[in-house]
C-alpha cells in the first residue's frame, strides 16, 4: 500500500465504505460505474465506463487487495472502494514458458491448481490466489498441460466463491446485509 494512503486512513479513520462504483472485468480492465450504471444492474449486466488513465491504474494496483471477508476493495486515500468481479479478483497473464503475473504486474508465484469450469475458462490458484486465466493466454496454459506441468480439474463457476473465498459482489452482500 502506498505511504500516501497509509497517512489518509490515519488522518480521517472513519470514512464510509464504497460499493458497487468499481468494477474488474474477466480480462483485467477496471470499470467506474456511476450511479446510472448502477441503476441498470449489476456489474455483469452493466459495467460503465472503461478507465483509461495509465497513472491511476497503476495506483489501484498498488493498492487492490482483499479484507477478512473476501471483498476486494481498491484502498483509495482513507476509503476503501469494493471492487465487483465479473469473474475472479486476479486475471492472469501466462508466458509461453508458464510464468504467470497478475492483471497488476504483481508476480503470481507457483502455480498451485489448474481448474477448467464449465464455460471453458481457465483458472489458476497460484500462491497469490486464484485468478482467471486472460483468454488471450490460455494457449500457454494448454502448453503447460501438454507439458505434464500442469493437471486441469472440473470445476463450477457457481462454486469458485465459496471454495476459494471471494466474494464477487461485494455491494450485494452490503445489502442483504444492511
């Protein structure tokens, strides 16, 4: 976490949580959504604009990760903005020779689980978490698997959350449980 955002939670401890205004896609592209985006859904039916600016992308990275319950939030100043997944909280970039790096540039470390769910998408656990698979990479994954190095397993996307502790819609859950 940044050392600029580190001195905002301590000078102002008590702000409100964020939810339902960040979403991340299955391919790593962060989406704001207004309140009329908002209006139409959820992040799966609608996802807002698209952020663009490199900088402030760079900065939710650096400061993107998960609390005690699974919700991952992007730790802007003093509040934390929950993040809606559309399909997993980190999406991988696999290299021809199996090294795999978050959609942050984070390294992954050791691939740990190969999951394949019913639509076909790939998943990773790796010693960071479990990510989807970047569609533009699974072919470097099937080399892995071809490779011995790798032994994909069924799984259901339905039951990904509860297995592997995320929750996808973070604003959902504050509202069943407020």
């Amino acid at each position: 976490m940044d050392d600029i955002v580190k001195q905002a939670i301590a000078k102002w401890p008590n702000v409100p949580d964020c939810y339902g205004w960040l979403g991340l896609d299955a391919r790593g592209r962060w989406y704001l959504r207004d309140a009329a985006t908002q209006a139409q859904g959820g992040f799966l039916v609608a996802r807002g604009a698209r952020l663009q600016h490199g900088k402030f992308i760079e900065f939710i990275h650096r400061n993107y990760e998960a609390d005690a319950r699974g919700c991952w939030y992007f730790q802007n100043g003093p509040q934390r903005v929950f993040v809606e997944l559309e399909a997993a909280p980190l999406v991988w970039r696999v290299s021809a020779d199996g090294e795999t790096v978050a959609h942050t540039g984070a390294p992954a470390g050791r691939v740990q689980e190969c999951l394949v769910d019913e639509h076909g998408r790939v998943y990773l656990r790796c010693a960071m978490g479990l990510g989807l698979v970047h569609s533009l990479d699974v072919a470097c994954v099937a080399q892995q698997i071809e490779r011995g190095h790798w032994l994909p397993q069924e799984v259901r996307a339905a039951d990904l959350p509860a297995v592997y502790g995320f929750v996808p819609s973070p604003a959902a859950m504050a509202r069943s449980a407020g």
